[in-house]
C-alpha cells in the first residue's frame, strides 16, 4: 500500500445528469429500477436466473459454494464455452448472422459469420488435438487483433485446454516469464502484424522468447501472406497453420468441463516486479459475460452492431470481444490497427462503414479524440451509435462530455464501466435505460454485486465520503485465484480488509449516492488504461549494467492518464547524458514492452527514503508534477529532495 489515501480529497461537485432517452429505455433489456432490489433480494438466484440462459450439459447441484476467499459456482454444472458463443446460435438458426466484421489497418476486410467462426473453431480445435494438446494444457497465443486470435481462443475452450492470450505488444522476456510460469505446452502466434503501416516481426519475439521454455513442444504460426513475410529462421519445433489447420475435419465435439474448470489466465501487473496469472474458470465466468454485456451494452442480436476497440490481450478484449458479445450472439466489428491511420478519422470512417450502433473504448482514446479535432468526427455520419461506452480508468467530465457530445450527439446514453482483470465483467456501470448519469461517474454497482467504501482502519464509509473500494459478495465471474499461488491471492485481495475483496482503488461516494472510482491507491499505475507495477519497471530499469537505484512514478498525463518517470542513480564510471537516459527508456521498453517505456529518466544522486529505507514515491511524484512539497518530516535526509527539485526543473 503506498501513501495515498482516497478518504482525505475533497469530494467531487457535478450537478449535470443525463437521464437516458425516453425510446431508448422504453426499448432496453432493463428499464425497471425494481431490477436492483429484486437481484439484492435474492443475488444467487439473480445469477442463478443467468446461469440458466446458458447451454448445460449437466445442471449444477449448487449455485455457490463460498468458503472464504474461495468460491465455486455452479457447482457440479457442465458445459463448454465455445458452444455457448457458437453452436447455440447455429443450431437455432442463426449461422448465417455475421460474427466478425474484421477490418485490418491497410483496407483488408473479413466477414465471418457464426457458422464460419463455428467451422474453423474445429478445425483449429482439431489441429490442436493433432499436435498433442490435451484438457488442461495450457497454450499461449501471441497474436494481433486478428479473426484467427478469436477462433484459437475458442477452440481451446472446444477441446478444454487453458488459453493464455499475451498482448502481442509485450517484450520476448514478458512472455517467456508468462509462458515459463504457467508451462505452456504450445504458442499459437502470427508471424507479423502492421502498425501504423510498419511490419513488425512477432515470430522473432516468440522465437526468443521459446528458446528458454523447454515445456514448449510446438509453435503455431499463423502466415498473413503475401506482401508481409517473417524473415526469422524456422525452428524444427514449428508448425504452419496453413499446413495443418485446413485439412483438418469440420466437426469436433466439444468437452464438457466442470463449471470450475480454468478457461484461462491472464496475466496483470501488481505491485511487485512479478505480474499475477489470474485464474478465471468456466460455468462463473461466462455467466457474467453474458449477463453484464447484455444489460450494460443492451445487445440486441438482430439488430445491433458492436464495436469494442480493446485489444483481446486484455481482459476487455476477453470479456467484451469475445465471450460476453459471442455468448449474446451479436454481430461485431473488430479492427486491427491503429485509430489515427491513415488518417485521424478511422475510427469514425468505421462506425460510419458498418453502421456501428454500440461503441466501446477507452478515455484515453476520447482524449486523443479531442486532441486530434472535431473535424474528424465531423466528416461522418455517426447517427447508426446509440449507445456509447468507457472503460480502463477514471474519465474526466470533459472528456465524458465531449463523447457525449461530438460521438453521441447528445442522442446516446454513456456507460462509464469500472471493473478488473479480477472481476472478469463489469462491476460498476449505469444500466442504460435505467440510470440518470453523471459525467465522471461509474454511477452504481451492476445488480446483485454490493461494494462498500472503506476507511483506514476498515470501518465503513456511509453516506457521502471517500474511500477504500471493496466487494463485499462473491460473484460468478471472479477470480478464483492466482495460478498456482494462493498465498499471493489471499494476501493481495483478502488481507487488507479480511473477508472482503479489496480492489486496489479508492472510490468516493457523493451526496447522491453515485460512485466515482479514482484509481489505485498501490504502487500499480495505469497508462493509457493498462496496468503497470512500478516495481516492474524499477527492476527492468536496474537490470542495466548503468543503474545502481532506480525508483518508478506514474505522473499526470494529459492523454495517457498516467506515464511512467524514473529517477535513477547510476553505478560509479557511468556519465549521466542524455543519451545515456535514451537508452535505458529504450531498455525498459525491451524488457518489459513498448507500452512501459518511461516517458523520462532522470538521473539522480539519491533517492528520498524514509528511515527504514522505503522510497517515498509519493515526493518524488510531487517534484514530476511540480507540486508544493508536502510533510517532510518522515523523511531520513530532506536535503535530497530539494537537490531533486532543483535537478527536474532544470531538466
Ligand atoms: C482502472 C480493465 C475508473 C481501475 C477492465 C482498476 C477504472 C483497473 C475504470 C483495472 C473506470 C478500470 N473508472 N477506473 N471505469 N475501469 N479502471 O485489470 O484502477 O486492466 O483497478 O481491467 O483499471 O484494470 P484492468
């Protein structure tokens, strides 16, 4: 826990509320506020109620089984994923529907329809087989937002083995740390993606990385053809999906696993240098995906066009990319690539191409947006959305208003959705025909989930107030832990406030009783919606031969939310340049990936600590942000800091 505490701001003044639109609601899956109560009432049989619109092989015996911090829903249920996102809507007569309208960055264009996506789940699903993988392997995939990362997904969830999806922006030591730990049987990655125009070369990643992963029997290269070639050896452990995919039958039959069973991992930044596989099973978590997707996003299959621009490397991509939207049966748009190319208007010239009626994206982007100008939004037609969504960090109320405004045309309800890597699905969120929203705030918890806010000594917070955010019910779609590291999870979660689940954000409640989340209190930062551990960054950046001490902050960032900075001290007979602070952002980057290149090193001969020795992170992020130094007296020499203020703001 670092030093700030989310009871000691001044609360958040905001007297603008939007109440959603009369024929908007009149038409929503959920337009009774009674929906609260009920579900409060009685939460496991509100998720019970969910449970069932899914397809079982086997019904459950139990609907929860909480021993504390352990949960097991559904117990004794059988099912399987992919059946609930594909086979359940072609056996009902809705093969033909379009699942993915893809989109690649240079104009390429795919359509599949579910029965498409249902043909070549198998097929991969039966490669898989061919190639040894078994119930309860795990394989990681290493892909770009491509159709084929969507069907590996789901075709590992055919045959039972767990999937691990790893950003494909991260570096060869971040996914052999993440392969290593979970000791993956087989990497499913493509050869390259383009970003912004350029080829980058993921099968060299992945060869660098499996080259120290000896659990690896086989990797599976997905080719994207003509034009963008891999120029990296071939390893005899190789195998090409064009070779093997293809040929295999149309049908496999999908394993009935256990309601607990894993279905995947998916790894996230803590607050230590190792990043967490959390642990998410089956019959729980596709229960909240399919009930939070459906009320939040209001999805109407026949009619609807979503577009979510996560990456399916993240968790928004898991939960609202594919099972959750697959598991309503809607049509979607995915798009690789980035929102500024060619131009700054893709994204519109998207949603104006495919009719897109549900958008989901990230403050950060809003911010570019708004950065970027009006024009470009301007130059479409934009009146197909009806329904606008945010997630990944705390949105500011300009940035909320100008969505509102220049994308939704003041016509679409705003859901600003807090949730986690952890909780699996959306936690806190309007219900868009229901609530009445307030530009910034997530407004209220999903129904059936019940947060409290907490003070320091763990005594709750009511009324209007500040604090720490905790889930006080288990619920179908969290995690069931860390893999195989219960001690972590115990400790993380459960030990701060014990019996409750502790988020790692502070919340404050207003007089109306809406919730505003704003951000962590540990030492995790979020950069453009991502997280990141500033002890990852401090060991990357004290790998370096150069470095003797390095301490890591996430400063204020106009588009990013957050980026990292870092001071560091340097080994004797190392010069401090500039160059010298290139290269240990670049070294950073290699390490870790792109997305943790610290905006800044600067270089330091000391560090402020307290007398234990702990780094006083918190001054050090009022010298980045140029802020009055607050209480120095826990400091063991306050002399350092004032020699750090005078070296950042002539830097
Ligand atoms: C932050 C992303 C404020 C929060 C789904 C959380 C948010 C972390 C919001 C989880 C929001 C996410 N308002 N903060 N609407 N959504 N966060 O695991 O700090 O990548 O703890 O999951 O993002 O990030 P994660």
């Amino acid at each position: 826990m670092n030093d700030q505490d989310p009871t000691i701001d001044t609360l958040l003044h905001e007297s603008r509320s939007f109440p959603p639109p009369p024929e908007f609601a009149a038409a929503a899956h959920a337009n009774d506020p009674a929906i609260y109560d009920q579900a409060d009432a009685d939460w496991e049989g509100w998720w019970e109620r969910w449970a069932s619109r899914l397809q079982w092989d086997q019904p459950w015996q139990q609907v929860l089984d909480w021993q504390a911090p352990y949960a097991k829903w559904f117990v004794g249920g059988k099912l399987n994923a992919s059946v609930q996102c594909l086979d359940r809507h072609v056996d009902a007569g809705h093969g033909n529907r379009v699942a993915y309208y893809w989109e690649g960055e240079s104009g390429d264009k795919r359509t599949l329809t579910y029965a498409d996506m249902l043909a070549e789940v198998c097929h991969t699903a039966n490669a898989l087989k061919e190639l040894g993988v078994q119930r309860g392997d795990r394989v990681t995939l290493y892909m770009p937002m491509v159709p084929e990362l969507a069907i590996s997904v789901l075709a590992c969830t055919r045959i039972g083995a767990i999937f691990s999806v790893v950003f494909a922006g991260f570096s060869a030591t971040s996914l052999q740390d993440r392969i290593q730990d979970q000791e993956a049987k087989l990497v499913i990655c493509a050869d390259a993606c383009s970003r912004r125009g350029k080829c980058l070369d993921l099968k060299a990643v992945v060869d660098e990385a499996v080259a120290n992963c000896p659990t690896i029997e086989k990797v599976l290269v997905w080719h994207r053809g003509a034009g963008v070639a891999s120029a990296s050896p071939v390893s005899d452990r190789e195998v090409a999906w064009e070779d093997l995919v293809p040929r295999q039958k149309d049908q496999c039959p999908p394993a009935s696993m256990d309601a607990e069973d894993p279905l995947f991992i998916l790894y996230t930044s803590g607050t230590t240098g190792k990043p967490k596989g959390i642990v998410h099973t089956t019959g729980g978590y596709l229960t909240g995906a399919l009930a939070t997707s459906k009320l939040v996003f209001d999805l109407k299959p026949a009619q609807d066009v979503y577009w979510c621009t996560a990456d399916i490397g993240w968790i928004t991509g898991h939960s609202y990319i594919v099972f959750g939207p697959m598991a309503n049966g809607v049509t979607q748009v995915m798009y690789e690539g980035a929102p500024d190319y060619p131009a700054p208007d893709r994204f519109w010239s998207l949603v104006d191409d495919y009719k897109v009626s549900v958008f989901y994206t990230a403050p950060t982007a809003i911010r570019a947006f708004m950065k970027w100008g009006d024009e470009h939004p301007e130059a479409h037609d934009l009146s197909s959305l009806r329904l606008l969504g945010t997630v990944g960090e705390p949105i500011n109320p300009e940035a909320w208003m100008w969505y509102r405004n220049k994308i939704g045309h003041d016509l679409c309800p705003i859901v600003d959705t807090w949730w986690q890597t952890e909780t699996g699905g959306i936690m806190i969120s309007p219900l868009p025909g229901i609530t009445a929203t307030v530009p910034g705030s997530a407004m209220h918890t999903f129904p059936g989930v019940e947060a409290r806010l907490l003070d320091q000594e763990g005594k709750e917070v009511e009324g209007a107030g500040g604090g720490y955010l905790v889930l006080t019910r288990p619920w179908p779609s969290m995690l069931r832990g860390l893999w195989r590291d219960p001690e972590r999870y115990e400790e993380t979660y459960w030990s701060r406030f014990p019996g409750k689940y502790f988020a790692g954000d502070g919340a404050k409640r207003d007089e109306h009783g809406n919730l505003w989340v704003l951000g962590r209190v540990d030492d995790v930062m979020n950069v453009s919606g991502h997280r990141l551990s500033t002890m990852e960054i401090e060991s990357a950046l004290v790998a370096h031969e150069a470095v003797a001490e390095a301490a890591v902050i996430g400063v204020a960032h106009d588009l990013k939310g957050q980026a990292p900075v870092g001071f560091v001290i340097l080994r004797g007979g190392f010069e401090a340049t500039p160059e010298l602070a290139q290269t240990l952002r670049q070294h950073v980057a290699t390490e870790i990936g792109g997305l943790a290149r610290p905006e800044a090193v600067h270089f330091t001969p000391e560090l402020p600590k307290t007398r234990s020795g702990k780094i006083m992170r918190r001054l050090l992020r009022d010298v980045a942000e140029g802020k009055a130094l607050g209480d120095l007296t826990t400091l063991a020499d306050p002399g350092v800091l004032t020699g750090l203020k005078q070296e950042y703001e002539s830097a």
